[in-house]
C-alpha cells in the first residue's frame, strides 16, 4: 500500500466525528468505535482497518460508511 506520513490514525480521526446526538452514519460509526475495545487504533493501513472491520464491525451496517469515512480520513490529512 502507499505509506504517507500522517498526522493522526484512522481512530483519532474517527473520534472527531463522534456525536451521541446524531444519527448520521459515520457518527454512529465512531460511537460505536469508541466501544470497542479491540479496535486498531495504532492503524493508518487501509487493508487492516477495512479486514478488520470486514470481520468484527458488526455496528457497522455497510463497509460504504467506512470508506466515506476515509476518504474525509485521508481529505484531513492533507495539508
């Protein structure tokens, strides 16, 4: 995969989109994230985060949430 330097993980990221309030999907997405205990929060890897999710994000209702989710990911890290 292609390595940049980012300046925050996937999870750091996610974190800043959380609001209890809303029902947005990717809201709910980084609510739930932030329950689970086993996420790869150390990862900035594409491959790991989406397998990873592919096998215990039952929260997630549909792998296109977490793909928007990091193309606004990869968009915040641009500088």
């Amino acid at each position: 995969g292609l390595t940049m330097s980012v300046s925050k993980t996937f999870y750091q990221f996610l974190m800043t989109q959380r609001d209890p309030e809303s029902y947005e999907p990717i809201s709910e997405f980084a609510n739930n994230a932030f329950y689970d205990q086993a996420f790869p929060k150390q990862s900035t890897d594409f491959d790991e985060l989406s397998k990873y999710l592919e096998l215990n994000g039952n929260y997630l209702p549909s792998m296109t949430i977490f793909d928007e989710t990091w193309q606004k990911y990869l968009e915040s890290n641009v500088h």
